[in-house]
C-alpha cells in the first residue's frame, strides 16, 4: 500500500469512527484550495448512506459541513483577494489561465454577481475555481459571503440526501440489476460490452483529433 492509499485509508476510518469533525476538518481544508484523496461531497454521501442516521444527525452533518464550506472558501477568497492574482498570473499558464482569460471570467462575474457564485459553488470541479475568480475579481467580502453562503448549505443537503437515497436503495438497484443480467445471454453481454467500448474509443480519438486542429488552427493564426 503506498502513501497516498494508506492516507485515504486512515481518513476512511477516521471518518467511520468520527464522521462529524472528520467532516469540519476534511472539507474546510478542501474549500481553502488543498486537495485532499477524500473529497467532501463522498463524505457527505457516505454520511447519508449510513443505515442509522435520523434527523438531529442529518442536520448537523448538514450544518456543520455548510460551516466548514463557508470557513474554508472565505479564506481562500481573501488569499486571492490579497495577492493570489500575480500568482494565478505567474502560474496559469500551465492550466492555460492567462490575463486575458482571466479578465473574461471577472466580467462574466461581475454581470451575473450572487448567481454567478450560487451557479458555480454548484457545480462539482468549479467550486474552487469560483470562489477563486471571485476573490480576483473585486468583489465585496459581504456579496461573496452571503452567496456562498446559501451555496453551501445548498451543496451540503443536496449531496447527504443524494447519499440517503444511495443507502435505501441500494440494496433494490443491485437486486434488480442482477435479476435483469441473468435473463440476457452471456453472449448478448459480451457483444454489448464491446460495442461500449469500441464507442469510447472512437469518441476518445475523435475528441482528441479535434482538439488537435483546434491547437494547429491558433498556432497557425498566431
């Protein structure tokens, strides 16, 4: 088991054994931009999915990881306030970040304002990178917090419900599945299964082709 498994192992249990501050701790670290091999939302949906949960244990998971959320993201938003964008500058060009991209996504969120953070804080992979471009782009401390605010709690009841409905039906989805698995033939399976795979290839090359045209095309234009 190398590091980084038994790290995600330790946490694991520790979660099992303290799911609360193991919660707290793990996601207001996550929202202040270090990334973790457990992320929050699987924590949340592990919570959910647990058998004896009842409800002053939903809310609290429920409040405690909107704090933490909201902790978390408020100091990544003042480190970006505070200096993050000679960073972002210096660096973005490995995530093919420039000024001139980074002025586009500040309009876009100075037009849209509390929607844009609400919107973003939502969807998974662009809750670090909202509250990023928030910090940067100049708004005020008490717009951002009053959105991600309601984002968080948002975000949190969404992802431990998702995990109550995971944990009461799980048990049904793989019975009915399996049910269903044993009625096709095996060879009806087995041609399904290839005809999956052969489509994921061919979009995978597809995509990638395009995207190197794309790359010839602005290096040609440049």
């Amino acid at each position: 088991m190398n590091p980084l498994q038994q790290l995600t192992h330790e946490l694991f249990m520790f979660f099992h054994q303290y799911p609360l501050p193991t919660i707290f701790v793990l996601i207001t670290i996550e929202e202040a931009g270090v990334p973790l091999p457990v992320p929050g939302d699987t924590l949340l949906v592990l919570a959910g999915a647990q058998r004896d949960h009842n409800w002053l244990f939903a809310i609290l998971i429920i409040l405690i990881a909107s704090a933490a959320v909201f902790i978390g993201s408020s100091a990544l938003f003042f480190l970006m306030q505070r200096g993050g964008r000679r960073t972002l500058l210096k660096y973005g060009k490995f995530l093919h970040f420039n000024e001139k991209r980074l002025d586009q996504v500040e309009r876009w969120f100075v037009r849209r304002g509390p929607a844009a953070i609400i919107l973003g804080r939502l969807i998974p992979g662009l809750r670090i990178p909202t509250t990023i471009v928030a910090g940067l782009s100049g708004m005020s401390y008490r717009e951002y917090a009053l959105s991600a605010s309601v984002a968080a709690l948002i975000w949190s009841s969404l992802y431990y419900f998702l995990g109550v409905a995971v944990g009461k039906s799980y048990s049904l989805v793989i019975a009915q599945v399996t049910n269903f698995l044993d009625t096709i033939p095996r060879a009806v399976l087995v041609g399904a299964l290839i005809i999956i795979l052969a489509a994921g290839i061919g979009g995978f090359l597809h995509i990638r082709q395009r995207l190197r045209n794309r790359a010839a095309r602005r290096a040609a234009s440049s």
